[in-house]
C-alpha cells in the first residue's frame, strides 16, 4: 500500500497529488438528503459500497440509517464485513467453486445475501452452506437490459424462487431489480419513463410470485439516476443508490424536472493535481493521468477553474487546453477535477483524504481496493 498523502491536520493545499479528497461537508449534505429521501419515501438504504469501496464511508452510510450495504464482489464483502459491517448483499452472481465457499464462510459472520439467475447457482449456494453450516439469502435477479445479468421474464423468476426456497440452508429473499442503464438517460421524462416502465416489469414478477405462495421480502435497485422514481413506486421497498454521496460529471449531465443539469448532489469528490509542465499559453500537463483517473465514460472536468479543459490523458499524463480567458497557468499549480465516473476513479487509490474547512481530517483507506475477487 503506498503512502498516505496527508496527514490529519495539514492544510488541503499540503495534500500530494494526485490524491483524492473529499469535502467532507458536501458529502454529509449529500447523505443526509439521501437518508431523509428514503425515510420519507419509506424505503430501507441500502448504499452501493462498490462506489467508495471503503468502510469507514459505510459506517456513516449506516450511521444515517441504513440497513447494511451492498457489495458486488465476494472480496469486498469480506472487506466490510472485517470492518464490522453486518448486513451485505453482494449484488451479483457468485459463480466459482473458491469464491461460493469464501461467501458461504462469510455468512458465519454476517447476514449474507446474493443473486442468482440459473438453478446451478442455487445448487452451488446450497451445497455450500451446508458444508460452512451457514446461511444464504438468495435474490432473484431480473434482467433489465444492458450489460447485466438475471432472469428474462418472471416465469423463470417464479422457477428459481422455488428451487431457492427448498434448497437447504438457502433462503427466498425476494427480487433483485437494478436497471444500471437507465441511470444516465439524461432527459428527465425519458429516465423517468424508463424507470416507470422497469417498475412495472418488477411489479408483474413480484405479483406472480406472492401468487404463487412467495411474497418478497425485499424489492431491491435503483441508483442514483432513477431512485426518485423507483422510491415512491409501491414496488420497491428498498433502494441501493451509490454515486449519490460524491457525484461525477458522467451524473451532473442528467437533467431534472426543468431540464436544468440536476442538482439534488454536490460533487464532494475531487481529483487534486499539480501542473508538472507549463511552456505554452494553450496547454499544460497535471500529473493525474490513466492510473489517476478512470477515463471510460466521460473526462474529468476542471473544478472552478473557468476556460480549462482536460482534454485527454496518457499514463500518467493529463492535458489541459487553456482558453485565453483563464489567464495563465502556473507549474506547480494545484487543479481540483471531478471525476469521470466516480467508482472506478475510487478503486485506483490506496486513500481518501478527507478535509474541512480547508484542513484534513481524516486520511480513510479504501479498504476494499483491488478487491475484483
Ligand atoms: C452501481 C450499482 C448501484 C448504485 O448505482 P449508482 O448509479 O452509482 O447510484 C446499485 N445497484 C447495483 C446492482 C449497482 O451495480
């Protein structure tokens, strides 16, 4: 693990780059709208920790009322179990003789959830509970499009609930119901009609299976992009959101009711860098690159810096275009970036520096980094 990049009390300015930080404040504020959503909403949270990876955001995650977190890998779930979270539900198939065991072990400790969406899964969870004497939750998922797994329609959701609910040490736990595409529809009457029509889909599924003598305990999804909708639904009544708590530029371009760029989260998660070369009006070169920030979906953007862009990225390069209006660009100077896509961005650090009022204070590991297991 490489070395912290600050220590408690430095000033943000003090920080090495490139680093995470994390307005601490904004990030509250973030929770805390989130929490008192779903209260009044009156779903249970349960925040996706594969956005931060980390259990010290977890704990005020569940500080603020949640019921425990989702993971999508057995490994990270074995990290926030170790950190004393302990309710998890690993949101995804878990497929691998290794990795079926370690979840089977891992119920010993906590209570533990998981998907299927094939009956050889649920022989897998089976047969391994009985060897750890323990128990599993099984969901089942429902395919909602995209690069995403699950049941495609509920009659085949019905047929694997029923082997769930009689295999040995399994559990039916109801329906898993994510529609990771739908997040980004920027239009806010599309994202809504995507989400709508999705409800209705996981409605039908969870009527014929309380039809048929197995009603779900829970009805779980929704990210950031679409909880508003799938919230107040009367399908779900549990809600897994995860970018919610930092934001990144691929979320702020959706639109809200008044096709305004939505604003209900802060960005509270920031790249810092320091200009490394600066020789020409035009462009300049920060030291976050590939390994510092995850280039899949959108560039990071430069944070109050009016007329810089960053344009593209090598290794361990990142290019900044200058606009005349932003006057001059220092070397050595620090530039804040909002990530891309947070998630990814995150599972690049060993640490996140968190500050307030200018001066750090806390430096969290990112306990589950690497964990792809
Ligand atoms: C990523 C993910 C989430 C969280 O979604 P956000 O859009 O980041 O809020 C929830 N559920 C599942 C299954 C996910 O993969």
């Amino acid at each position: 693990m490489s070395r912290p990049p600050a220590k408690v009390g430095d000033p943000v300015s003090a920080v090495d780059t490139p680093a995470l930080i994390v307005d601490l404040a904004a990030m509250e504020r973030n929770m805390e709208k989130m929490a008192s959503f779903a209260k009044r909403a009156n779903v249970r949270m349960r925040p996706h920790a594969k956005t931060h990876k980390c259990a010290m955001v977890a704990r005020r995650q569940l500080a603020l009322g949640a019921v425990g977190v989702c993971c999508q890998k057995v490994s990270e779930a074995e990290a926030m179990v170790e950190a004393g979270v302990t309710d998890v539900l690993v949101s995804n198939e878990i497929v691998g003789e290794i990795k079926v065991a370690r979840l089977a072990a891992l119920a010993k400790q906590a209570t533990i959830s998981v998907l299927a969406d094939h009956p050889d899964m649920v022989a897998a969870y089976s047969a391994a509970t009985q060897r750890f004497g323990s128990k599993l939750s099984v969901l089942v998922e429902l395919h909602s499009g995209g690069i995403r797994a699950g049941v495609h329609s509920a009659e085949a959701a019905l047929d694997l609930a029923r082997l769930i609910d009689k295999a040995p040490g399994l559990r039916f736990g109801g329906l898993q119901a994510y529609r990771g595409h739908a997040q980004h529809i920027r239009p806010f009457d599309e994202r809504r009609q995507a989400a709508e029509d999705w409800c209705a889909r996981v409605a039908e599924a969870r009527d014929l299976l309380e039809k048929n003598g197995l009603p779900c305990e829970s009805v779980t999804g929704a990210g950031t992009g679409t909880c508003e909708f799938e919230a107040v639904s009367g399908v779900y009544n549990e809600i897994q959101v995860g970018s919610y708590a930092f934001m990144d530029v691929e979320y702020g371009l959706n639109r809200d009711a008044g096709d305004d760029l939505v604003s209900d989260f802060e960005n509270s998660l920031f790249i810092v860098t320091t200009v490394m070369s600066s020789n020409v009006p035009e462009f300049a070169v920060v030291d976050a690159g590939i390994k510092a920030a995850n280039l899949d979906k959108e560039m990071p953007r430069v944070w109050k810096r009016p007329g810089l862009t960053f344009v593209g990225a090598a290794d361990e390069h990142g290019a900044i275009e200058i606009s005349p209006e932003a006057g001059p660009v220092m070397l050595g100077e620090r530039l804040w970036l909002v990530p891309g896509h947070v998630d990814p961005t995150i599972g690049l650090y060993d640490w996140m520096v968190g500050f307030r009022d200018g001066v750090v204070e806390t430096v969290w590991s990112v306990s589950a980094r690497g964990a792809l297991a």
